[in-house]
C-alpha cells in the first residue's frame, strides 16, 4: 500500500522548521537548504510544496497572522467590554515563548515590506485589520462607561497601537529589562493615562 501523505500536514511541517530556522539564524541566513535541513525534507519536497525562498517567506506571515486571530478571538470569548480589550493588547505583546516568536517573525519581516509588494501588500492589511479591531473594542469600553477622554477612538487605538509596537520592539531587545510582568504593568500604567477604567478582575484574569 503507497503512503497516505497529508499534504496540509506536510507543508506546516516545513513552515513551523523555517520558523525555527529564522529564529536560530536570522532571516538574511535562512536558506531553503537549511529549512530542508531542519524540516528533516529534501529541497525537492520543499519545492513541491513552495516555489522558493519568497514564497515560504509569505506562507509564514498568513499563518501566524491566521494563528494570531485564532488565540485572540479564543482569549476574548466570554469576556466584557473591558476584558475583551485588554485581551487583545495582552495577545499583542511578547509574554511567552509563542508571542515572542510572533513578535520576532513581524520584526524581521518589516524590512521586507520595503522591497517586496506581496509582504508590503499583506502587513499593511493586517495592521489596517488590527486597528480597526482595536478601534471597535475601544468604542465598546467607551459605550460601557470605562473611557473618559476626549481624544476620539481613532488616536486611543493609534496611540494603543504605537504603545504595542514599542513595547514589543524593546522586549525583543531588552528582555531583561521588560519581562512579560512589566509590560503588563506598562500597559495598564498607558490605559489609566488614557482615561480607562481599569478592570481589575479583568486584569488579574488574563494572560
């Protein structure tokens, strides 16, 4: 009997090794031989399922992106206006292992926005979608009374947004000096500045 390959499988097997190549060398040193390496697949399995380097690339910016979505609507569900954002701002955040992955795979892959269209094409839609969730789950903590500020939803998620990218870039960089307990402080420190309610319960409870 010929073996039965789950292709899907198959291809995830290949995009989780060149994360972890990325994350060992960086991503001008990953190669599709080193990816082929590490996948434990020969660059010709590689090459049936992805057409080169690129489009590997590209595979890994929808998959985490589809992963991300999928644990932020799962950290939100059964939460209130409050808990709903301050999930989603935690879920942005390198506290473990798995969202400093993330944060370094999107580091890495700004610079390729500069130069390659499809990854520019692709971050600007998920940074636009991003905002615009953000900005929603603004206007519901407003509508429930836990927002007093006269900036408009719009600059409270800009500003939410530049507080996640900084915080984010320096954790990568500095991780001893901004460990997962201290961003949370900082990022609770930033939504009272703002004129947010805190929930403390709601706090306490995510992760």
């Amino acid at each position: 009997m010929p073996k039965i390959v789950d292709h899907d499988e198959r291809r995830e097997e290949i995009l989780r090794a060149a994360i972890r190549v990325i994350d060992s060398v960086g991503l001008d040193n990953t190669t599709t031989r080193a990816i082929a390496l590490e996948s434990g697949y020969s660059n010709g399995v590689l090459s049936h399922y992805f057409q080169d380097k690129d489009d590997i690339l590209q595979s890994i910016l929808v998959k985490t992106h589809r992963e991300f979505m999928a644990r932020v609507e799962d950290s939100m569900r059964g939460k209130d206006e409050f808990g709903r954002l301050w999930a989603m701002l935690l879920q942005n955040l390198p506290l473990d292992r798995e969202r400093r992955v993330e944060t370094l795979m999107e580091m890495t892959f700004w610079p390729r926005a500069v130069s390659n269209p499809a990854s520019r094409e692709f971050q600007r839609d998920a940074a636009n979608d991003l905002l615009k969730r953000i900005r929603a789950l603004i206007a519901d903590v407003r509508a429930a009374g836990r927002l007093d500020s006269d900036l408009t939803d719009a600059d409270v998620a800009e500003l939410l947004i530049a507080v996640i990218d900084g915080l984010s870039v320096h954790a990568e960089l500095f991780p001893k000096r901004l460990p997962a307990a201290h961003q949370r402080k900082l990022m609770r420190v930033q939504l009272e500045v703002m004129g947010f309610r805190i929930d403390q319960a709601a706090v306490d409870a995510a992760r």
